[in-house]
C-alpha cells in the first residue's frame, strides 16, 4: 500500500506542473494579447469574444439571476421599512382622529352653551390670572382685579364654559379665588334631570365629590350639575359638571372648567335676592263673579264686606 501511495504520487506531482505552467502560459499569453495595441490584435481580440462570450451564455444566468433575487431582496426590505413608516403615520392618524373628535365634542357643547341665556342681572368682570397660588393642601390662584373693580367677597369665578369657584379674598387690585377642587369648598347643586339637590365638596382631586343626595339611586353618569341658589352662596343655573361614577362606586362630578389652562376668569356680580318678610293683604274675589254654589256653603266675604253671625 505505501509503494501504491508513493507511485501515485510520483504521478502527480509532474502532472500538477505541467499543469500550473500551462495555466500560467495561458494567462500571460491573453495578458499580452489583451495589452498589445495592434490593429490584427485587435481584430483577434473581437474575434474572440464574438466565438467565445455567447457561448457562455449559460455560465451567466445564474450569476443574473443572483443579481435579480438580490434586486428583489433590497425591494422586500424598502417594502417592510414602507410599510412600518406607514403604520406609524397610522398611528398617528388615529391619535389626530382622536383629538378631532373630542374638539368636535367639545364645539358641540360650545354652541349648545351660547343658545343658553343667563339671569340678565349677572353682570361680569373679566380677570387675568396672575399667579397660581395653590398648594399640595390648598387650590386658589389669584386675579388681578379687586374691590377698584367692584368685585366683593363670595362672588361666584367662571372660566367662560363653567363654575371656577368663588371669590375668597378681595384687595384693592387683585382678589383670590377658591376653585372648586379646593377642600374648604363646599357648593349647592342641583342635579339635572332628576332635580335632586346635593353638596359638592372638593378634596384636592379633579373630581370633586358629591354628598348629602337625596336618592342616589336616580342618579346616572352623564347628568347635567348646575349651581343652585341655596343659601344664597351662588346663583342659581351655572354649569359646573357631568356626574361620574368612579371605581369606588362614589359618585363626583367632571368639571366643565378646564382647570389645566386658567388664563382668564369671569367674575360674576350677583345681586342679593329681595326676601319678603311680611306677607301681604289677603286678595279674595269678587262675590258677584263667584260660580253658584251648592247648599250649605257660604261665599266668601269680600273687602269691607261684614262676616255673617248667627242670629
């Protein structure tokens, strides 16, 4: 076996020379033929390639075809990065529809509230909030008009849409507001449709609370909360909310005013309701236009008229 080894490579080692000289001859040779600029060389040189390269026709498809899957594979991936921009596009398509949609809510509701007329007698003053002079405890900012303005103490605050607060400090130029979110606010309301009359008490939330209900049970989220007149705290007939039901199953109130962006608030003068303390003449009608009574009934008299007596 090794004598078969050794023979056959004393075979192929000169075999393998030859081989590679041939080879070598081969390449100079078309390097000089391709280098020499000769008018019968360069006739050679086109006869060449018109004989040899259509023959290698099928040598080059799959070299074309590795371009073209190549090609593909480059318009696959501009597809897949098309594709993923337009998904974010849709995206934020989607989150512009959102916001559409909540302004066309919220003009809806604009121009629902301007067909809304409120008491002639509640004038206004229109303040620029200064500062936020809130704290983690307490929820107030301050206006720049004040007891120059005619504003006085207790006066209810709008920021245009709905209920704010009240006026809790008044200066000669500038007056603090309570909002409604504070936890020393404590408002009458009445409940729409239902009718019914509760207490809003803030907590430092954005969604203060409702108590004192008469029947809770008639209540359901989405009802109208307007002010009431009771105790002569505010007028009655502003806006202030929509009942919610939160987690806890308490019920609170969302505030029509955006408390996020107070830049300007509307003080409205409100006038003292004239009370009537003594009660007036007794108007009786005239006999004379009374209806036919049965027997046994009396009319009643009329003014300067004499109480009958039994004889």
């Amino acid at each position: 076996m090794a004598s078969d080894r050794q023979t056959d490579q004393d075979y192929v080692r000169p075999v393998r020379r030859i081989l590679i000289g041939v080879m070598v001859v081969f390449l100079s040779a078309v390097f000089l033929v391709w280098r020499i600029d000769s008018p019968r060389v360069e006739q050679l040189r086109t006869d060449l390639i018109d004989t040899i390269v259509p023959s290698f026709d099928w040598a080059m498809r799959p070299v074309t075809r590795v371009a073209g899957m190549l090609e593909n594979l480059q318009s696959y991936a501009r597809i897949v990065e098309q594709n993923q921009e337009l998904r974010r596009e849709l995206q934020q398509m989607r989150a512009w529809r959102e916001a559409a949609l909540q302004l066309e809510q919220r003009n809806a509701q604009l121009l629902d509230l301007n067909q809304v007329r409120i008491d002639p007698q509640l004038t206004h003053v229109t303040g620029v909030v200064m500062a936020d002079g809130g704290s983690p405890f307490r929820r107030s900012v301050l206006l720049n008009v004040g007891a120059r303005d005619g504003v006085q103490d207790g006066w209810a605050v709008m920021d245009g849409l709905g209920l704010a607060g009240r006026i809790a400090g008044v200066g000669n130029r500038t007056s603090r507001v309570v909002l409604l979110t504070d936890t020393a606010s404590s408002v009458p309301v009445l409940i729409q449709p239902s009718g019914q009359r509760a207490m809003l008490s803030g907590d430092n939330s954005v969604f203060p609370l409702l108590e004192f209900i008469e029947t809770p049970d008639e209540l359901r989220p989405g009802d109208r909360v307007i002010s009431s007149d009771d105790g002569g705290v505010f007028p009655a007939g502003l806006l202030i909310g929509e009942v919610v039901q939160t987690r806890d199953r308490r019920l609170r109130v969302r505030l029509a005013a955006d408390f996020g962006r107070l830049e300007f608030l509307r003080v409205m003068r409100s006038r003292p309701v004239e009370q009537i303390l003594h009660t007036g003449s007794l108007i009786v009608p005239d006999p004379q236009r009374l209806p036919d009574l049965p027997d046994g009934v009396i009319a009643p008299a009329g003014p300067g008229a004499e109480s009958p007596v039994d004889e």
